[in-house]
C-alpha cells in the first residue's frame, strides 16, 4: 500500500474542483482510493491531492496517463504537477 500525492497550482479552485470530482471514474479505475483534497492557508489556488493505492504499476500508470494530463490542463492546471508515489514503511 502507498499514497499518490499530487501538487499543482489552479487558475480558479472553484473551475478546477468540479472538473476533478468528474474524474473520479477514472481514479477509482487506477485503483486509487480515500482522496484527500488539500489547499494551502495562504492561497486556495495552491492544491495538494493524497489518495492511498494498493498496487504501485496501476498508480504509476495513472500519475503518467495522458488522460490525467488532458483533464489537468482543461481544469485550468498551471504548469506541471509535482508527483509522487510513495510507500508506506512498517
């Protein structure tokens, strides 16, 4: 089990949001669950996503997926997303 947590900044959260809990479909699909979505205290258009998976190629293949990159950009993602996939240590 791991965490996908994705950072990037938004034109307007109010445009992004909806656009992103369209997309659900295709995050349930990856296997991705348990979504979490961040703002920063100082700037509401500075967001972060964590969502647990359980298989590492099914989150890799998600985090590179044109789709991802065609919705991000539509939502109004400005610049590249920072990605990572992490582990959970025991």
């Amino acid at each position: 089990m791991g965490m996908l947590v994705i950072h990037h900044l938004v034109k307007d959260f109010d445009t992004w949001k909806p656009a992103y809990d369209r997309h659900a479909d295709k995050r349930k699909a990856a296997g991705l669950r348990h979504d979490h979505v961040l703002q920063s205290v100082t700037d509401p258009n500075n967001v972060t996503i964590v969502m647990d998976f359980m298989d590492v190629s099914r989150a890799k293949a998600f985090a590179a997926s044109s789709n991802l990159k065609t919705v991000m950009k539509a939502a109004g993602v400005v610049g590249a997303p920072v990605i990572h996939i992490l582990k959970k240590v025991t």
